[in-house]
C-alpha cells in the first residue's frame, strides 16, 4: 500500500468512527430536547438551549448523511424561534405544536437509526422521480373519482390516508406530482411541512387542495411552494388538466434558450451548463440571420450579451421588437457590466432581465431555470385554455401558420387535424355541463399524451380541437389520429349512476397531398374533411 493510499484508508476509519459516535449520541441529544419542554412552565433558558441545540444537529445529521433528520431539526429551531417570539400568555398553542414536532423527532431518530443499520453498505436510498401522482386528500369520493379518471391515461396513481405513510413512501420513490389536502391543525402542521419541504427538495411538484378559501391557507400553500389551490371538489376537469400537465412538465419540456455571443467558447460552456440541467439550446450562427434562426428554433427565452464587435446587444433586442411574433420573447443580457445604471438603461432598450458575469454555472442554471418557468407560466396563461389546457384558438392558428413557413424552408410535409366530439350537445343535454367538461378534458389529456414533443394540441372552440403535426405525412397524421380515436372510444365514463362511452369524427389535411397559399387555407381543408367524417356516419377520420 502506498503512502497516499495509507492515507485514504487512515481518513475512511477515522471518518467512520467520528459517525459511530455522532449516531451512538444521536438518541440521547434528541431525548434532551424533548426533555426540555416536558415541564408546564417553559423556562426563557431552556428554549434558548432547545434552539442551540436545534441549529447544531439541523447541521450534523446533514454532514453525516441523515439528510431527513436534518430537515426536521432545521424546522425544530424555526418553531422554537416562533414560541420565544410571542408573549408568554400567547405561546400555548405553539409551543404544542413544537411538542408535537419533538416527538415526531425522537421518533424518526430511532427509524433513522435502524435504517441505517439495516443499509449495510452505507449506500443512499435511491430516490426516483416517477411519471406518478400521489393523493392525499382526506376525502373518500374525491380520490375515487380522480384514481378513475386518471388512471384511464396511464398515470401511476397511488393513494395515502396519513402523512406517515407518504413520508415513508417518500423515502424510497417521489412522484411527479403530490396532490396534498392542507391544513393549519397544529398537531398535524410538523408533518405537513416536513412531507412537503422533501417532497420539493426530491424535485416533485405540489398541489394542494382545502376545504374552505382563506388567506391563511394561501399563505400557507404558498410558503409550500404549491403550484395550483383547489377548494371546490367539483372542479375535477380542472383538477384532471392540472395533474395532467404538472406530470408533463415534471418528466418532459424543460424550456429552450437560444444563445447570442460573439465568444463562441463561452457560447458553448453556457450551453453545456444549461443542457445539464435539461434545458435544450442553440446558438446563433450568423448574427444578420438571428430572426430566422429565431423562428426556426422557437426558443422560450434568449440568453444574449451585450458588447459584441459588430452589433450590440440592446440593437438586436431593439430589431427583435421590430417583429410582433417576438415581441413576447423574454430576453435576458448577459454582461460584465456591473454599472446598475447602464443595466437599467440597457433593459430598458427591449431586455427583461439583466444577469452579470462572471457567473457561477450552478448560478446560471438556476437563474435561467427560474426565468424559464415564469415565462412558460405566463405564456400558458395567454395562450393555453383555462379548461383543457390546450393551446386557445388563436395561438393555434399561429402555431400552424409557423409551422407552414417553417416546412415550405425544410421541405417536409406538415398536417393538420380537425377533431370534433360526437354528439356532444346530447352529452351535455342528458348528463349537465360537468359531465360534459369532464368529456372535454379527457380527449385534451389524451391528445396531449399521445402526440410528439414537437407537435401541437388545440382547443378550436368548445368541443372542436386541433393538432399540428411538423414533419408527417398525411397518412402518418391519419394513423395516429385512428389511434387515438381508438382509445378514446375505450373509455368510460359515468354520471347518474350511468356508463357511458363517446367518440369523435376527424379531417385531415397535409402538404404531403397538396399545397396551400396559407395557413388559413390549409385548416379550411382539414375542416372540410372533418366534415366529410361527419357526413359519412361521424365516428372516423377522414
């Protein structure tokens, strides 16, 4: 054994003994703590001890791998820190809460422990985020109704009736997206917010649901981090397109960001940083062709610097105004200059945001991932339907319009689909409106999860929807529509204690088959198949 070997090895047992005694300890320092509030009087000094000892073992438990029990000690100092802030006669209540807390502590450092021992090989639990939505609502009919919808589109849905059931789920697998009642009950809050807080530290997303709408419970799912707040059982269609799309965006799109600099090595680290975080790029090629490239690449923001030789970067923001497809594009300046007041007036010439180098990578990738999920936000508010999620009617039309001039560049074909619910008004008319928005919601769901990344889903008008298809043919557009319209007929439906099945009628039209002047023209050609579809007994694609 060499000498730096020796050392590597003297290190690993000296390291490994270091942790046998933290873990040995480990019982009675959480016993102490909870022996600190035991008495019926909380003495000013005790809870100041609580609070140290708190913030040392919030540290500790993280450097020697009980990442969990990190978390919990983190939020023992913060609910300590709120009871030494209030007035005696008004820390009753919290200081329960911080009982219920000390507990629930002492008893995850026993489970910690054994798991530990159990882990012989000391290697991490691996976590993985699934395409799957949990439910923890409390509510027997609502989580029926929603295992019965959902399942039907293949999610993976799973059910827990208490917090320490998920929060031991929680430690093998997380899911795409938690689906979680919340409340303000102090003997369940410790739990609530330590399910949550690893749930986002594992990466899945939130939504919560309440009994009542107040500010408080808003507050809450805010501090949280939920992503939607539902107080209606009723509102299931929304429930459905929400769930829906948080698993898409949990497991798929990340964002595209099209990069401008003049130095093409940094261009290239920028873009390595950012495809390691998922996010897609480009960078320009030739600046005097970067509306094109713009176009052709449809990137969610631009990443651009400011001093380049040969034109500036408020001057290629400024020609990007100039088109009215780009002036919703967010642009953020990336530069070296750090005068706020040359910033400020460089945002002001068409930037959103202004970030200054140097940077660190992990800084980059965080900022634009934020910026990215903002934009997509806001982009989903104006452009997407508040029912099905799909893109509204006049976005499509834009999509397909985009799409036409991008495949008369390329040569490949692209086709439109016109789909139109049979018989819906008869669904409306015997089962109400709900019934019929639960109907409109399923065919959006399964549109989005049986069409390309590159393709486009949109709601036309009320039961109408539309599909551009970048590079297919018409008869490849016609075989996944039957595809489709097969799975749809095979699901079930059930209102008034009755089953029922629909169904839905299809036109397509595509470059493969003809051209078209416009893109106005070629949905009009779609539309008229559909009607054909419709006249030759509905329930097919034409």
């Amino acid at each position: 054994m060499t000498d730096i070997s020796k050392h590597k090895a003297d290190l690993s047992t000296a390291f490994a003994q270091v942790r046998q005694r933290f873990e040995q300890a480990l019982p009675a320092r959480a016993a102490a703590m909870r022996a600190l509030v035991n008495s019926d009087e909380l003495a000013e000094n005790d809870l100041q001890q609580l609070i140290y000892e708190a913030h040392k073992l919030a540290g500790a438990c993280g450097t020697f791998g009980f990442h969990n029990l990190g978390g919990q000690a983190r939020i023992l100092e913060q609910l300590a820190r709120t009871v030494e802030a209030k007035p005696a006669a008004q820390q009753r209540q919290a200081r329960q809460t911080l009982e219920y807390a000390l507990q629930d502590f002492l008893q995850a450092v026993g489970g910690a422990l054994q798991q530990r021992a159990a882990l012989q090989n000391n290697q991490a639990v691996e976590v993985r985020l699934q395409n799957a939505i949990w439910l923890l609502l409390g509510t027997a009919q609502l989580s029926k109704e929603l295992i019965t919808q959902l399942s039907a589109f293949g999610h993976q849905i799973r059910e827990f009736h208490d917090y320490d059931s998920c929060l031991k789920a929680l430690e093998l697998e997380c899911p795409a997206v938690l689906f979680s009642a919340i409340n303000l009950d102090g003997q369940s809050l410790f739990k609530q917010r330590l399910l949550l807080e690893r749930l986002s530290q594992q990466g899945g997303r939130l939504m919560v649901f309440a009994t009542e709408d107040n500010f408080e419970l808003r507050i809450k799912a805010a501090q949280l981090r939920a992503e939607a707040f539902f107080v209606s059982s009723i509102d299931v269609p929304n429930m459905i397109a929400t769930l829906s799309e948080l698993v898409e965006q949990a497991n798929g799109y990340h964002g595209r960001v099209f990069i401008v600099d003049d130095d093409r090595l940094l261009a290239e680290h920028y873009a390595l940083v950012l495809n390691s975080v998922g996010i897609e790029t480009r960078i320009m090629q030739n600046v005097r062709n970067i509306v094109h490239e713009l176009l052709s690449f449809q990137p969610d923001l631009v990443l651009m610097d400011i001093y380049m030789p040969d034109y500036s970067g408020t001057e290629l923001a400024g020609v990007l105004r100039q088109y009215q497809s780009l002036k919703r594009l967010p642009i953020v300046f990336l530069s070296s200059e750090a005068n706020k007041f040359l910033q400020i007036k460089a945002m002001a010439q068409g930037a959103d945001d202004f970030l200054t180098k140097p940077i660190a990578d992990a800084e980059l990738a965080q900022a634009i991932k934020v910026r990215l999920r903002r934009s997509l936000q806001i982009r989903q508010l104006i452009e997407k339907d508040g029912l099905t999620a799909l893109i509204k009617h006049s976005a499509i039309k834009e999509v397909a319009a985009l799409e036409l001039e991008r495949a008369e560049r390329s040569g490949k074909p692209l086709s439109v689909v016109m789909l139109d619910i049979d018989f819906f008004k008869s669904v409306n008319d015997r089962y109400g409106h709900a019934t019929g928005d639960i109907v409109i919601t399923a065919l959006a769901t399964m549109l989005r999860k049986r069409i390309r990344k590159t393709d486009k889903a949109g709601r036309y008008g009320g039961e109408e929807f539309m599909l551009v298809l970048p590079d297919c043919s018409s008869e490849q557009a016609r075989q996944l529509t039957a595809q489709i319209l097969q799975a749809f007929r095979q699901l079930q439906f059930s209102a008034a204690e009755q089953l029922f099945q629909c169904s839905f009628s299809a036109g397509v039209a595509s470059t493969s088959d003809s051209s078209y002047a416009n893109a106005d023209l070629l949905i009009a050609a779609a539309d008229t198949a559909l009607y054909q579809a419709k006249q030759a007994g509905r329930d097919r694609v034409c």
